[in-house]
C-alpha cells in the first residue's frame, strides 16, 4: 500500500451503470502505483451495494441466490481493483492522512486468492486503451452472505457482474447471481459479434506433442493470430495450469514474459487456467505467431492396462469460447509405437521413428476445438455413405473393469474388454449418421472415430467421440451385472445418439455465448431422443420425452420444481450450487423438449414424411451457420421462415409467444380438457370442446393438439389455438370418434388432465 495515499470517506458514491456502491464511512487505502497510478484499494468502514437488475429473468436468479428483487446489502470492509477513473475519482474528494496501514493483509489475502482478478488486472495495467480494457472490481464482506464480488469489466460482453465464491462440494465454484450488459444493451445485441471485444483469433494452430510412456505430455504449440485489437500488451490464453510453460517467442525470435497459476499438484477441479504472454511490443493490426514449449502430467492418465484418459480440454493455448470460432489444426503427434492413436482431423500420415508411433492430423474444415486418444485398441473399420466409422477400443478392461471381475469371479462377464463390441458400436455408429443426415444434413466431416474413455464421462468433438466403457458391455454382461440401460444412460441408445449429434450441434453448428449452450445441449439430447425412436420404437422414444418432462418437473430438496430454477436460456448459470441437477435438467431436458414441440408443431400427417418440414428447418438451420456459430435469436428467425399458419397466434408471423414462455422464461401450463358429443340432424357428430388453463400468468399463449381415436391410435386432426384461461371449439365429424384428446404425443410441455 502506499503510505501517503489513506483517506478519510464518508457518503462517497462509486456508480458503475447499474451498480452504486456507497462508502457511507471509513478509510480508503490505495496501492502504491503500478503503470503510473494506483491499481487496487482497501477500504475499512461501512457501506452499501446495490444493484437493480434490468430485467425479469435477472431478477428471478438474483432472487434464488438472495431472496431480493433488487440486490441491497450492508458491507464492512472491501477490496478494490481497477483501471479505470477509481482513483481520480475518490482522489478528487480525498482529505489524506497518515497511514495506518491496515489494508496490507487484507489486500494481499484477497489477491492471492483462487479466482482474484489479478490475471486481469495485469492485462488492464499494461494496456496502452485503459477505456476499452477498464476494469473495476470489488470483493465486498457484507453481513448476509459473506464476502461477494461485484464486476464491470469492458472487455466482456455482459460487463455487469455479481456474485460470490463458494465450495459446495469442496471445490471453489462461482455462484453467479447477475450477469448482464451495460447500458441496457440485450444479450442478443452484446453477443451478436462474438470475437466484438477479443484481442485476437486464432486462425490456425500447428502443435507437436510427445506422449511419453510415462504420461507425460509435452508439446511445442505455434498460434497464428489475427490481430483484432491495437495497443495491447497483454495477451490472455487458457491453458491448464498442470502442463508448465518454459518458454514463449513471438514470430521475431523474442523471448515473453509469460504468467499462470501455481501448478495444481494433481487437482482435478481447476479455478484458474490463465496463461498470460506479454508481447515485445504493443499489438498493432498485424498478424502474429506466438510459440509456446510446455510439458506436464495429469493430461493424460494411466486407468488400466493398455488404457489412458486423455483429457479433451486444456491441453494447448486456447481461447476462452472456442465454440464461437473456429481454427485450422495442424497436429503431429509422438506415441509409444507399441499404442494406437486417434485425433480430430484426417490422418495425413503414419510412421515409425524408433521406438516412437508418428502421426499427423490436419483440420478439414477448420474446428472449433482439438483432441486425442491412444491406447492399446483394436481397430475397426467401415464405411457409411462417404464417412469412414472408426472404432477404437481397447483391447483389454480398464483398472474398474477389473476390479469388477475380481469381485465377480463367477460372473458371466467375458473379458469386459471394449474391443468385444468394435463391430456393433461400427454399426450403431452409421446408424446414427444415416438418422441425423436426414434429418439435419450432411456429416461435417470425412470420417468418425469412436473410442472409450473410463468412468461415467463423454465428449463429442469434431470427428472423434469420447464415449463411457460402460456403453461397451453386451446385453449378456449387462445381464451378468445387473444393469439396465433404461436406468443407466451411459450404456443406453439415447447416450450414443446425444454424443454423435454433436457432430452437428457444437461442431457443425457452435454457439455464440453461454446463453446459446442448449442450442448444442438440448438439440443433443432431442437427437439422442430421436435415436431411440429409430433405435427401437415411437413409444420408445415417448417414454424419453415423458421422463424428461418427469424430470423436469421433479422438487428438489428445497420444494422447488427444476423448471422454474430458471430458463433454459440461463445455460450454465442455470446451477445454483445447492442443486447441481438443475443445470442437466433444465438445459438438457428442456432444451430438448423445446425442439420436440417445435417437431410436432410441424409435423404434417397428410405428407408421406411427416416430418418434412421440421427437417427442412434444422436442414435450412444447419446450412446457414455452417461451421459458424449461431444465437438463441438465429436460431429463432430460422424457426419463423418455417412456422406453420396454426403457429402465428399473435398474427405478427413471429414465435415471440412460444420462445418467450418456453426458451426465455418458466412456466409448465395445466390443461383441462372436456368434451361432448351429440348427433346432428343430418347423420354427423357434433364435438363440443373447452379447455381450461391453470399454473401460469394471464397472457401465456399456446397451440394444442387435438387428436381423434382410430381402432385405439391417435391421429392428429387440428391445432386449437388457447389465447385465455377458458377456451371452447365445436367441430362436426362425419362419424362418432372412439375418443377426443388433446397432447397425445406431448406435443406441448404441459400437465394435461382429462
């Protein structure tokens, strides 16, 4: 701290837009300088946060987290950092006096922490544009929730933040209660551009990696950028902070200054995987290579015999959204000869170099993201279409395999090895690419590897599906254990489809922001739906629907419905840390209902496919943001090009109604349905309807199915359009039905009573 900068406050307002923070009394305590001026303050007294949020969905989160409509909590002490005009701006009204020097501990122990800003700030402090890389932040101890960390940072979309860090499970988590744009800007209109506020993007990557025999990977890592800023000094990579840096050079042959956080020790929950690199120069519009060298354990891991975890993320200098962009990938890897390997990408070639495995992969066309796997696998090989299928299993169980088979000695399990179901999981793997071509367009990519990964963990990345064991095991072993693929997922038909989908929904088609994370989520869980229904049967397929709902629906420990935790359009805020859950089954489960209506919306029993027009809409979706990244908003407008006359209830042609209510807010509605019939003078039947809503607010909107019995099977004859809480519709049929019914298929998310 610096000595001869402590004063005296009283009543001395700091307004950020929507946040206004009061130091009603107390001493401020500034930082010596850094860059020219004071980077950080502590202050010692009492004061005041408030926030009001700027709309409905923000104030129900902050609601969850604090019970308040509007944010307002007292605080004692406070820790500040900033790059913009905090300091002229208290300096302009200071009275300094002695120091106590009481902020140093304080201000050291609220630095040093996991999650602190510093990372940040030392970006803000070199940057030569402090108005576009302002920063101010500021870590509060308030006496309802402890110590909170409120944020206006310009260099992120969403630029207002609040919230606090918490260990629900041990492991430090931000819980974040607002997030939202300044100056009353949309999250649609802040995202619109993801890379808007970046530095840079990565147009291609050429990485060399060696895989030792003892796990160790290093890497030399050449990013090629395009340079979106000028004026920084600073540029931010994510990398995870096991595999250590040694040495970065920029395209000049200059040696970086280079920062990131103490290595982990072998953690598996990482708070902070900053990769600082300060350049040689301030960033002009130039483009520019960066080589970094690093090397490190725990990205790969040994799990069995012949059988290693290769982590999918973190394992070269990446940015922080990748699935809103898109690089060229030029990879070589180095493995034990005596292991197989697989990449995202083409085989470019294969060799052996000594005791040394060499291939090459390169990106057609460009990816989001990059990954890896080997082992001892067996390989096999087929062809659906023009996409070669890949199967790489391992030979041998891996180390809870095995264990399961000392446990289960006279257990009809076989070896429990992968490889056994090579030849099936080729089959089911151009089975699912024979469904999704149909119904979302081409397969991406030349070809698609498949391997398996220990534990309950999958991961679809472009060209190459990370998928459980458990999804391995034949129905005799499944049998032998006990186990029912309807009540694990990992080894179920829907669990396969949702991974291969990703080909299309994150990879074919990326999303913008963590707003837009259903957009991939829920479409993958509705083609993992829909895989059932060609996997096995309609009902199958209605069963998922109805158990997603069900969940859906579910309270959780505190009494609360999962659905009105928050909208699908939260993503991953959409997980308060005393309910983990909610995230899956909102994001997942109703993302993937969202898409189902829309399919039953559109669906058309008078053609010979009656889903024609619902794959015309995701085939028109997926041909528009080819191997670009898309909105919740994009994704809308294509629905309106689509939308069926029964769909326009506000006669505007737009779905603001059905994404308002379903994709923006919360609400399961309850229908009442009742009907009568009665002969007509001249042989007919007359069918008198009403339907009654309950459980949502005046104004909810929505389409209903109405379905006729035929020899004991619905058959969809009209859409009923339900404006009120009491509707009524007369029809007149050639003939007495067998049964009237609305939602039959669960067409609409709703409870129907009837």
């Amino acid at each position: 701290m610096d000595p001869a900068k402590t004063t005296v406050v009283e009543n001395l307002v700091l307004t950020r837009d929507r946040i206004r923070l009061t130091l009603t009394n107390g001493v401020v305590e500034f930082t010596a300088p850094a860059g020219g001026r004071p980077f950080g303050a502590v202050f010692l007294g009492r004061g005041l946060l408030e926030i009001a949020p700027p709309n409905a969905v923000e104030q129900q989160q902050l609601r969850m987290y604090t019970g308040q409509d509007t944010l307002s909590m007292p605080f004692t002490d406070g820790v500040l950092w900033f790059t913009d005009k905090t300091y002229e701006e208290i300096a302009a009204q200071a009275h300094w006096i002695p120091a106590a020097g009481a902020g140093d501990t304080l201000f050291a122990e609220r630095t040093k922490r996991d999650g602190s800003p510093r990372a940040r700030l030392f970006k803000g402090i070199l940057s030569l544009d402090h108005e576009r890389t302002a920063l101010f932040e500021a870590d509060l101890n308030t006496i309802a929730k402890g110590w909170i960390q409120i944020e206006d940072d310009a260099l992120e979309a969403e630029e207002i933040t609040a919230g606090r860090w918490v260990r629900p499970f041990g492991d430090w988590e931000f819980e974040t209660w607002l997030s939202f744009p300044a100056r009353d800007r949309s999250a649609e209109s802040a995202f619109r551009d993801p890379l808007a506020k970046a530095d840079f993007h990565v147009a291609s990557y050429q990485i060399e990696a060696t895989i030792a025999p003892s796990t160790e990977l290093e890497a030399t890592a050449r990013a090629h950028l395009e340079m979106l800023a000028s004026g920084e000094q600073v540029l931010e990579f994510e990398l995870d902070p096991h595999l250590r840096v040694d040495r970065v050079t920029d395209d000049a042959g200059h040696a970086l200054a280079f920062f990131q956080p103490p290595d982990p020790g072998g953690k598996t929950a990482i708070v902070e995987d900053f990769l600082d690199v300060v350049l040689a120069q301030p960033s002009e519009f130039q483009p520019l290579t960066l080589e970094f060298h690093y090397a490190g354990k725990h990205i790969v891991s040994k799990v069995g015999n012949g059988s290693f975890f290769c982590q999918s993320f973190g394992w070269y200098p990446a940015i922080e959204n990748e699935f809103a962009t898109r690089s060229d990938f030029d990879l070589t890897f180095r493995s034990p000869k005596n292991y197989a390997l697989v990449a995202t990408g083409d085989k470019v070639s294969e060799s052996i170099d000594g005791n040394w495995l060499v291939t090459k992969w390169k990106s057609d066309p460009a990816t989001s993201v990059a990954g890896f796997a080997f082992g001892d696998y067996k390989i096999e090989e087929q062809k659906t279409g023009n996409t070669n299928i890949e199967v790489y299993a391992n030979r041998n169980p891996d180390a809870v395999f095995e264990e399961i088979k000392i446990f289960n000695p006279d257990a009809p399990l076989g070896t429990l090895s992968p490889s056994g179901m090579s030849k099936t999981m080729g089959i089911e793997l151009g089975n699912m690419i024979r469904v999704f071509e149909n119904y979302y367009g081409p397969y991406p990519y030349h070809s698609l590897a498949i391997t398996n990964i220990p534990g309950d963990y999958g991961q679809g990345w472009p060209g190459l599906i990370y998928l459980s064991s458990i999804s391995f095991l034949d129905q005799t072993q499944l049998v032998a254990l006990g186990l029912n693929p309807h009540d694990l997922i990992w080894m179920s038909d829907y669990w396969r489809g949702h991974e291969t989908s990703h080909q299309w929904w994150g990879h074919k088609v990326g999303w913008k922001s963590y707003h837009d994370v259903w957009l991939s989520e829920g479409f993958a869980q509705f083609s993992g739906n829909l895989y059932v229904e060609f996997r096995e049967n309609e009902k199958g397929y209605l069963q998922r629907i109805r158990e997603d709902r069900d969940e859906l629906l579910t309270k959780d420990a505190h009494y609360r419905t999962y659905e009105s935790l928050g909208p699908i359009w939260m993503g991953p805020r959409m997980s308060p840390t005393d309910e983990p859950q909610a995230y899956q089954n909102v994001v997942y489960n109703k993302g993937g209902y969202v898409l189902h209506m829309l399919r039953m919306m559109l669906n058309d029993p008078r053609q010979q496919d009656h889903d024609a027009a619902f794959k015309a809409m995701m085939q028109d979706y997926t041909q528009t943001y080819n191997n670009k990244a898309a909105s919740t908003g994009d994704f809308k407008a294509i629905v309106e090009k689509h939308m069926t006359n029964h769909m326009d209830l506000d006669g505007n042609h737009r779905m603001d109604w059905f994404f308002n209510q379903y994709v923006y807010g919360t609400g399961v509605p309850e229908y009442h349905f009742k009907y009568s019939t009665s002969p007509t003078s001249d042989g007919k039947t007359k069918v008198s309807m009403t339907v009654d809503r309950a459980g949502v607010p005046n104004g909810w909107e929505d389409t209903l199915p109405i379905y006729l019995y035929r020899s004991g099977k619905p058959q969809l004859i009209a859409w009923m359009a339900v404006l009120t809480d009491h509707e009524t519709l007369d029809v007149t049929l050639p003939f007495a039905p067998e049964k009237i019914a609305i939602n039959a298929n669960e067409d609409i998310l709703a409870i129907i009573k009837q």
